[in-house]
C-alpha cells in the first residue's frame, strides 16, 4: 500500500518535472503506437470490412485464422519479427532491428488481427439487407460500404480501442525488437520492466500510472469517435 | 402508355440449382402501374431485383430502354434510374431527412438543391415536420413513408415497389397509395408493385400479372384479369382459394 501510494505521489512528480527522459519515453510509446495502429487500421479496416461484406470459398478458414491471431502471444510475434530483421534473418540487411521500426511493425502485427476482427463483427451485424437497398437507390459499391461502415462505427471504434490497448501495453515484443535501449527504443512499458527488476517499484508504478492516464486519454478521445449513438 | 420499358426475354434465375424464376417473355410499358400477384415464393420479389438490377440472372435477359441486362452490369447511369421501395425497409442511422438525402447525396447532388429535394418529398409523405428526427424512433408506417421519399426524391423513371404497404394500417396505406397513383400519373413514372393483396392491385393497376412457382400464368388489363381471367389457377386466385 505504501508503494502504491508512494508511487501515485511520485507520478504526479513526474509529470510535472517535465524531465526530458520520461517524455522522451511517453513520445517513443504513442509514436510506436500510432505508426503500428495507423498501418493495422489502413490493412485491417478494408479486410475486415471486406471479410464481413462477402461470402467466397475458404471464408471460414480466413475467419479462423484472424481469430486465432486476436488471441496470438504478442512475445512469439516479437520472436518472429525478431528472427526477420536480425542480421542473418530475410530482412537483416534493413537495420531495423532494435529500432522503433521493428518495434512498430511487431505492434503492427498484434494489432492488425485486432482491427480486422473487430471491424468485421462489426459490419456483420448491420443488417445485411442494407447494402442492397443502398444499391437500389443509385450506390455505388463503395459508396454503400462506406455507409455500412458509418452505420458500424461504433463497432469499428471498438477495433480501435482493442489495437490501440493491445499495442501501448505490450512489452515482450517490444522488448524483443527493441531491446529497451535507454533513449531509443525504451518504452513505458519496457522502463517498467527495468524499474521493477531494480526494485525501484515507487517509480515503475508511477511510470503505470502515467501509462493507465494514457490509455484512459486516449479511448476517451475514441469515444467521442463513436459519436452521440454509442451513449444513448 | 405503348412504349416499352422493359422487355423480358426466357430471363431465369436459379438460387443454388433451384430454379426460382422463369419468365418467357415480358413487356412492361412506360407509364403504366404493373401489378404483380401471386403467394409467397411465387419469384416476385426475384423479378423485382432484376428489374433494378441488383443481381444477375441466370439465363435469358432483360433489355431496359437499351440497355440489356444479360452478364453484364448495366452503366451506374442505368441503374440510377430505377429504384425499389422493399418491404422491409433498413434506414440509415442518422435522421429523416438524411436518410431521404442519401440518393442524391451518392449522385453528387448539390447541398442547396438536396435540402429543397428532400422538403418537398418529406412534406409529400407527411412527414415535414420529422425531417431531423433520428430515423430509429419512426413507427412502422412512417418508416415505409421515408421509404417512398427517399425513392421519390430521385425522380426515378421506374419505381419498383416489393409489399410496401403489407403490415400497415388503413392510415398509412391509402397515404402510400394515393402519392404512388399521384406520381404515375403526373410524372409518368412506370410502377411495378409486388403484391400479394388483389384489392390493392386492383384498385391501383393498369395490368395486373400472376406469377405462380416462378411462372407467368397470366397478365391482363386490371379489369379483364379480375372479371374474367382466362386461366383456370388465376380465377382460383382471385377467388382466393389455395392455388400451391
């Protein structure tokens, strides 16, 4: 209980010392964040959108697959990611291991399926005989998937929400590909991990705050996404 | 009332081997209100979905003006205009007047003239004053009201109606009926409609078809097929006696 209230104390020192180290550290988190959720969103919105719109042979085993990446160890894709970019790996001659790049594509990775997902349950459950009534009041294809997707926006914020708090609070494949270098590629939730094992838990527990205010801040600003339906 | 707009040809259309629809040959004339009856299962809400071209068929093909449907989708400009007001009406989550907004929106219309569109077509169906109001809250009848403006808005050539009054009350029907009569006869907009309720074709139709397993038992003037159909399965229908 001391080290709790300890670190919320320390937290909010924290925050206000503006130390250069720690919001060096909060910028690396929700820059590697966004760059993953921004390309996992481009990839996994279409295909998702696409899985829940259609009907083609071998859909199941597609639906399959994206679910059992929903539930996919983030430390084994931080493995493989890992096994890419290392020197001897397909991808060595890039550099991008233990850069943020690396990092970004292993959250990448985590939260594509995440969206994907997400956003296909989601378009699912508008009603399907939607789309051809769109379509018989002069809609083009896309222009009746984008209004499928409106009508499953609050669904789709919900993929969002699911990528982002997967990627900000993952560490094994951020540590993995990143390898927790000091002013690189250490993220709150690395520094975490650093702090505990030196048994500065006051600070590691301040830096979890700091990383819940975050989240918090951040899926407020998704809820406002949603729009004034999603809190009738 | 004798230029064709449609011309149906052996058009047959099969859902997972299952032949739904075979039509050997079908005239529809501009101006005029078809009715198509027959009970559920008939292929009437198929033939509907041809005619806007909103699935292939089969076999055989339908020439719309000069376009022909046969494999290939006809241009967006085609397609643009016909529209269906279906029976069971799916609106968008946004208000009234968006919902009737959105045909033009898609066509690229301007704000301007959408805004003066989509007044007038609510204040044909009696709904002006719930232009904003969230689409979700309408009543059943109000819903198939919105249904008809939003068609009505893009001055359609042909308007295809699939049961839009089955479910209502006596209220909303008549309404539905009287804008429906009101615009074929002012605009000349060709009305096909889907029915299973032989008074309503009767008291709205030019011609009236039976359609029985997918196949045109018969097709005459609204008077003739109610007085003296020539069909022994028409006559049984009218009458309202089991003809599966």
């Amino acid at each position: 209980m001391n080290d709790l209230t300890q670190g919320l104390i320390q937290a909010v020192q924290l925050i206000f010392s503006f130390d250069p180290n720690l919001y060096s550290v909060i910028a690396l988190s929700l820059y590697v964040a966004g760059i993953s959720l921004f390309f996992s969103t481009l990839v996994g919105i279409p295909i998702g959108a696409f899985l829940g719109l259609t009907r083609f042979p071998g859909r199941r085993l597609v639906m399959a697959l994206l679910y059992t990446g929903m539930g996919f160890p983030p430390v084994v894709i931080g493995l493989f990611v890992y096994l890419i970019f290392s020197r001897s790996g397909p991808l060595g001659q890039l550099g991008w291991l233990f850069t943020p790049r690396a990092m970004s594509v292993a959250q990448m990775i985590i939260a594509f399926p995440l969206v994907a997902g997400f956003t296909m349950a989601a378009v699912m459950s508008v009603n399907p005989n939607l789309r051809q009534q769109l379509r018989a009041l002069g809609a083009t294809d896309w222009q009746a998937t984008v209004a499928i997707l409106t009508e499953a926006k609050i669904g789709v914020v919900v993929s969002l929400a699911a990528g982002f708090g997967a990627v900000i609070s993952e560490v094994g494949a951020v540590m993995l590909t990143g390898g927790n270098i000091a002013g690189k590629t250490r993220t709150l939730t690395s520094a975490i991990i650093l702090e505990t094992q030196k048994g500065n838990f006051d600070l590691a527990i301040a830096l979890g705050i700091i990383l819940l205010i975050l989240s918090f801040l951040t899926n407020l600003v998704m809820t406002r996404l949603q729009g004034r339906e999603a809190h009738r | 009332m004798d230029q064709i707009n449609y011309h149906v040809h052996n058009l047959a259309q099969t859902y997972n081997g299952r032949l739904i629809l075979q039509i050997d040959r079908l005239d529809i004339y501009r101006g005029e209100i078809l009715a198509i009856v027959g009970p559920s299962g008939a292929g009437k809400s198929t033939l509907l979905r041809l005619l806007n071209f909103l699935e292939q068929p089969a076999n055989g093909y339908v020439t719309f003006e000069k376009s022909t449907l046969n494999g290939i989708v006809p241009a967006l400009e085609v397609r643009r205009k016909v529209t269906t007001v279906f029976q069971n009406t799916v609106l968008l989550n946004r208000s009234v007047a968006a919902n009737v907004a959105y045909g033009l929106k898609v066509r690229g219309e301007d704000k301007k003239m959408i805004d003066r569109a989509v007044a007038e077509a609510l204040e044909r169906v009696g709904l002006g004053k719930m232009a904003q109001q969230p689409a979700r809250t309408l009543s059943g009848g109000e819903v198939q009201r919105v249904a008809l403006a939003r068609a009505l808005v893009i001055q359609p050539a042909v308007l295809l109606l699939d049961e839009p009054t089955a479910n209502l009350d006596p209220y909303n029907v008549k309404l539905i009926e009287e804008i429906v009569a009101e615009v074929n006869r002012e605009k000349s907009v060709t009305v096909v409609l889907v029915t299973h309720n032989v008074f309503q074709a009767r008291r709205l139709a030019h011609r009236t078809a039976l359609l029985l397993e997918g196949r045109l038992v018969e097709i005459a003037e609204t008077a003739a097929f109610f007085n003296n159909p020539t069909d022994p399965r028409t006559t049984a229908f009218v009458r309202g006696d089991m003809v599966y």
